[in-house]
C-alpha cells in the first residue's frame, strides 16, 4: 500500500478532500470534502442505506436530532463516562492520549481498559517519551470528556446547556418505541441512521482517520434474547460481506479482533472490531457490540417510560437485547480510497489509478469527443447519458491525458467518440483497470455499461 502522504497529496489535487477553513489558514484536523469526495461520500452511504435498512428484510431507517435533551446523555452514561485519559507532557506542553502513546509504540497492544494507574506506571517503565520533543516528563493522567458543550436559546446557563451527540445511536434507542408502534414492528428488527458525531478528541489525525467532526452509519438490531439466533454472528458476517462484496476487501487487508473481558465496555458481553491495515497502522474501521438490554433499560429507568416490547403470542413483556454494528463514514472511505490508489508503471509511462469499486466512484462513465469535429455528437450522447449514469465530459488535451485524468479519479470506462461514430455508429469504450478497447455499437451502449458496471 503507497504511503499516506502521497495519497493525501493525490486526494486533495483531484478534489476529494480539501483541508477546511483553507484560505484562513485552515482548522486544525478538519477536512473539506471537494466535488469528488462529497459524489463518493453519497454514494458510500447509500450503499450502506441500501444494503443495511432498505433491502433488509428486518430493517427500517431513522433520522434523529443532533442536539437532544441533555438527559439522554445523562442516562446513556456519556456525560460521566464518556472520556479519554489525558497527559500533559511538561516540557513541551503537548498533550496526547495515554492509551495511544502506548499503542503506538507497541501496536500489537491492546490496552483499551487499562486504569489510569496502569497507563501510567507502563509510560515511566517503558520510557515512552513525548512524541514532540521527545522528553519523559509527563503530568499524571486526568480524564478528558469528548462530549462537544453548547448553549440553547438565548440565556447561557447551566439549564440551556445542550451537546452535541458523541454517536447516533442514542437517537435510536429513545425512538424504539415509537418506531417499533408506528411500523408495527415484530421483533427482531434493526434501525438504521446515518449521521454527524461530534468529539472533541484528544489527538486527532491521520487525515481523515480520526477527526473531531464525523460521521457514522450505526444499526441497532433489536431482538429477543430468548430468540435463540446467534444474532452477533449473524451481524458480523453481514459486515464482512459488504466489505468484500460491496467494497472489494480482500481478507489480507483487515483482521477481526474480538475485545477481551478488560476491554469490554461494562455493558457489552461480547464486541469484536474489524481493524484495516490502514498506511499508517491497523485501526478500528468498524466496530459490532453486543449492548445487551443496557441502552434501552437505562432510558426506561430516567425517562420512566415503559420501552419493552409486547410479545404477541405469548403476551410476555420484553426489554429487547441489541447488536450494533457502527462504522464512521469518513474512515471507511479512507480505507477504501487506500485500497484503490495504485502507482502502476506502463511500458513508457506511469500512471495513479484509484481502482475504486464502481458503486463508490464519484463517475462511472466519461465521455470524450477525439477532436473537435466530433463534439456535438459527443455531447449529445453525454446528455443522453446522464438520463442512467453518473457521466461527465472531456475535450480538454490529448485522449491519452483524458484517459489518466480519469484513471486519477477512478472512473471505470471511458468513451470515445472518433472519425468513424459517423459512419459506423459506435463508439470505444475503454475499461479503466485493464485499458482494454472495444467497439460498441451507440444503440447497444446502454446495456452495454449497465453490464459491465454491475
Ligand atoms: P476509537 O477507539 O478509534 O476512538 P471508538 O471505539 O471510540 O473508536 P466507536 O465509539 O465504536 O469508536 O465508534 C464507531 C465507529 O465510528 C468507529 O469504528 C469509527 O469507524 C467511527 N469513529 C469513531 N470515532 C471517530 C472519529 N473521531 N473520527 C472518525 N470516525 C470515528
């Protein structure tokens, strides 16, 4: 896999992922996504929306607030749990996450679940030093909430503060009932989301691996436990297959690490993560939990409202247990574009091909007329085009460099029309991984790219 700065520098030029705030100097770790990313962006979470709520027979989507009643938080265990343990380094002031600078001098650690003292007494015994300026003189670790403060209204106090969610998840779990009501919904069944997280991380980076605004498809599959199905499993073999059949995964670029009983967070009986060996490391891509009947016990208790479930047969009252399966949208695409991006040396040349699956790249077709005489018919053929695909258009330079051009952004066929469209009514498609040719008659065109673009 090529180095992430590379394929950074490649994102930014083709339009994908700009650095926010640029002509202000930029933000500090918060990204722009360009024409290209946004298009990829859409794409990926439709593929999700499509594959996890609507051609699911279990499942039905939601889209909740961001900003929700404090007391959410409050129930859910955010607003006392939901930190990371901060050190200072005294010399150069820089601050990082103890667990991090451990895992990232030792990646074959795992040290999720560590208490402060134990993250601290392996930091002095290991001699990890400040990654800045390299001295050993860290504070003692203190706990850092990730929870984003607002105010709502117009009177800042204490009783208008509000936050800004730290997952969607939350936002499912309070709608249970009234979705499980208003769908008539027979348990097991799941409830999909997607949207913005916000956390104020302590060390953000690795591009767009970790950054303090995001976004994240979460599931929350909601069944009885008595049911008898092994439902984890059956979530996690969903998540792999769409990686590998959807986004072309191979098994050689990720790992499934299930979490030991330290690790574990208190209300999960079982969790495991899919790690991508990302340019930088292995990291979390995707992470499937066992929750338990946690969430939503914890909200019948604060909100005093009944949330269980009314088995019709057997007239039985049911707090529903719950796999989640929850991916950030931005590091799945990183994941993928790492995947995609290829240095390939031809007989004279080189070329920067992202091979992106067709459902994720930003165009599926690109039409080009070979000299100008050509470019009203060619035009028109795009026009037509854009009725069923995700087409664009390039008389700018010679065939060779539109050809790259395309290539760079992972458009997977090209057409040409040239000297012969006129008389033989066909044009030459060109496939963007292995550069073939092939004559393809206008009238055929259509099902043609439908074919291959499957
Ligand atoms: P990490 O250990 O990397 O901080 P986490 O275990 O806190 O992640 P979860 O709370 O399980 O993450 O979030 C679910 C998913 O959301 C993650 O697997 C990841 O894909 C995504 N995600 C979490 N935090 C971020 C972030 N700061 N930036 C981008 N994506 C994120």
């Amino acid at each position: 896999m090529e180095n992430i700065d590379k394929i950074i520098a490649h994102l930014k030029s083709q339009g994908f992922v700009f650095q926010s705030s640029e002509i202000y100097g930029g933000l500090a770790n918060s990204w722009d996504y360009g024409p290209l990313g946004a298009e990829m962006k859409q794409k990926l979470k439709t593929l999700w929306w499509n594959y996890f709520v609507r051609k699911n027979p279990y499942n039905i989507g939601l889209d909740s607030s961001i900003i929700l009643n404090p007391k959410v938080w409050e129930a859910s265990g955010h607003l006392n749990n939901f930190n990371d343990p901060l050190i200072d380094c005294k010399s150069c002031k820089t601050r990082w996450r103890a667990d991090k600078l451990i895992e990232e001098k030792h990646p074959d650690m795992n040290v999720g679940g560590w208490a402060n003292a134990e993250l601290e007494k392996f930091i002095a015994d290991d001699g990890i030093a400040c990654p800045t300026c390299g001295k050993q003189d860290f504070t003692p670790i203190r706990q850092f909430t990730l929870m984003f403060k607002t105010n709502q209204g117009v009177i800042e106090d204490d009783k208008s503060t509000v936050y800004l969610r730290p997952e969607t998840a939350q936002g499912i779990f309070i709608n249970f009932k009234n979705s499980q009501r208003a769908l008539r919904k027979k348990l097991p069944f799941g409830i999909g989301q997607i949207g913005k997280s916000f956390r104020n991380e302590i060390t953000p980076g690795n591009f767009i691996f970790r950054t303090r605004e995001f976004e994240q498809m979460e599931l929350e599959f909601f069944f009885d436990p008595k049911d008898g199905q092994d439902w984890f499993q059956y979530w996690l073999d969903n998540v792999v297959k769409f990686l590998e059949t959807k986004l072309n995964f191979t098994k050689d670029s990720y790992v499934i690490r299930k979490h030991d009983e330290q690790e574990l967070a208190h209300y999960s009986s079982q969790t495991s993560d899919i790690e991508f060996n990302f340019p930088f490391g292995r990291g979390e891509l995707w992470g499937v939990a066992h929750r338990g009947s946690f969430d939503l016990e914890q909200h019948q208790k604060n909100s005093k409202q009944d949330l269980t479930y009314l088995d019709p047969t057997t007239n039985e009252k049911i707090l529903a247990n719950v796999i989640e399966p929850s991916v950030g949208v931005e590091r799945l695409m990183l994941a993928i574009l790492c995947n995609a991006y290829v240095e390939e040396q031809l007989e004279n040349d080189t070329r920067i091909v992202l091979r992106l699956p067709n459902e994720v790249a930003p165009y599926n077709v690109a039409i080009f007329p070979l000299q100008k005489q050509q470019r009203d018919v060619a035009e028109k053929l795009y026009n037509e085009l854009l009725c069923d695909f995700d087409a664009t258009f390039d008389d700018t330079g010679n065939i060779g460099k539109r050809y790259r051009r395309q290539d760079a952004i992972g458009t997977p066929l090209c057409i040409t029309v040239d000297f012969d469209t006129e008389n033989d009514q066909a044009v030459t498609v060109r496939e963007r991984d292995s550069m073939q040719q092939e004559r393809v008659k206008i009238s055929d065109l259509n099902n043609y790219l439908k074919n291959k673009l499957k």
